[in-house]
C-alpha cells in the first residue's frame, strides 16, 4: 500500500510538470503549493528507497530491482498520459478493426455542429449498417444504385407500417429481375447520430429481396457520404 500511495504521488508530481511543459527550469514558476506537494513526493520516496535498503528482509539487488520496477511503471504511466491523444487515436482505430461490419462508430469531424459516423466493409465488398427505422432497430445495405430506401416486408411491418394497406405498383430492379414494391413515407431513419426525418421509403414484395436497402433517398439528405479503402463515412 505504501509503494502504491508513493507511485501515485510522484506520477501526479510528474504529470504536473508535463502539463506546465515540464522541466526543472520550470520549478521557478511553480506556485507554493505545488512545490510543496512536489518536495513531498519527492520526500516520500526517498523514504521508501532508504527503507527498502534497510529492510533486512529485502536483500540490496532485490531493492534496486523494486525501484527500478516502479520507476519503469511511473514513466509508463506518464507516457501514457503525455501522448493520451496519440494512443486515444491508435486505440479507435484498432477498434475500428475489430468491430463487426455494420456496427456504427461516431468519429470527430472538422467542421463546427458536423457529425459523422463511420462503418467498415463487409467481406462480400459490400457496406451495411446498423439503423433506426421508426425507432426499430435493423440492417440496411447501403446501395447508391437503389432510389430510395428499400424494406423487407416483415421489417416494414417492424417499423409500424401496415402491409394490408399497402399497394405493389412501383417497379425496382433487383438481383432477381424487376419487381414491385410500395411506397410509403418513413417517420425517421438514424444512424448513430445522423437522424433524418420524413424520408421516401419503398416495401419490396414479399420475397423479392433478401437485404433491407439504404438509397439514395437516405443518402441525399446527408451532408456527404464517402467510400475510403475499407470504410465509409457518412456525414450530417
């Protein structure tokens, strides 16, 4: 427990230094109170070394191995907090990997009020997403090809459309041919935090596809869409 509070004071005395842009040319510029918390971590841990050498259990060797364990553990730790933004980069994009296609990340954007989300390509080549439909939570693919946004009949129906109402007259294309779908009106569709309202939507027969869609009735609405390497990145 000693070693612990002593490690925690000289990282915070460290950690101090480095945000004033550390340096002992610095310590002049130091308020009282920070040089006094300094001089006693400082003090501390003279204690703990002087300690250690006298502790007829703790044999010479093994004590600098003790200090050198924690000197390394508090320049790690200083490290770390010194190039924070650096890692906090390294560690979104290795998670960004290890995602699952389709699962949205919200990522930073250069422009004021501007939000942007990002997915990664599935192994077929193709973009999918994890939406928002009416508040129902489903699976669109993205398809620049497609018009508007296309649903699966037992989705629409998810999403709190009445299929019995509906009327099959609107001819698609599709993997499978021509077929029809009907056109209703989307309440909401979001995507992370990309919300748009009031979209042109369509109901595909039943049958007639086998993936929800996300056209351009969707993707006009953004600000931009973008197609980088192995990620898409929607922005609005």
């Amino acid at each position: 427990m000693k070693a612990w509070f002593v490690l925690a004071l000289l990282v915070g005395a460290g950690v101090l230094l480095l945000s004033r842009g550390g340096g002992l040319e610095l310590l002049s510029d130091l308020g009282t109170g920070e040089l006094v918390s300094i001089g006693v971590g400082v003090l501390l841990v003279t204690l703990y070394v002087v300690s250690l050498f006298n502790d007829e259990r703790t044999r010479p060797l093994q004590a600098v191995r003790y200090i050198l364990v924690w000197l390394a553990i508090g320049f790690a730790l200083i490290a770390g907090y010194s190039y924070r933004e650096e890692l906090s980069t390294v560690v979104g994009r290795v998670g960004g990997e290890l995602l699952p296609s389709g699962q949205v990340v919200s990522v930073e954007s250069g422009e004021e009020g501007e939000k942007a989300v990002r997915v990664r390509r599935r192994l077929d080549g193709h973009y999918s997403v994890r939406a928002a439909v009416n508040g129902q939570s489903m699976t669109l693919m993205v398809d620049t090809g497609a018009t508007s946004v296309v649903l699966k009949p037992a989705d629409a129906e998810r999403a709190g459309i009445n299929l019995d109402e509906l009327a099959y007259t609107t001819p698609i294309d599709t993997a499978n041919g021509t077929t029809y779908a009907a056109a209703v009106r989307l309440k909401s569709l979001a995507i992370g935090p990309l919300v748009v309202h009031n979209i042109e939507a369509l109901v595909a027969r039943p049958g007639s596809i086998k993936e929800n869609l996300l056209g351009m009735s969707f993707l006009r609405r953004l600000r931009s869409y973008e197609f980088s390497k192995d990620y898409l990145t929607l922005r609005g």
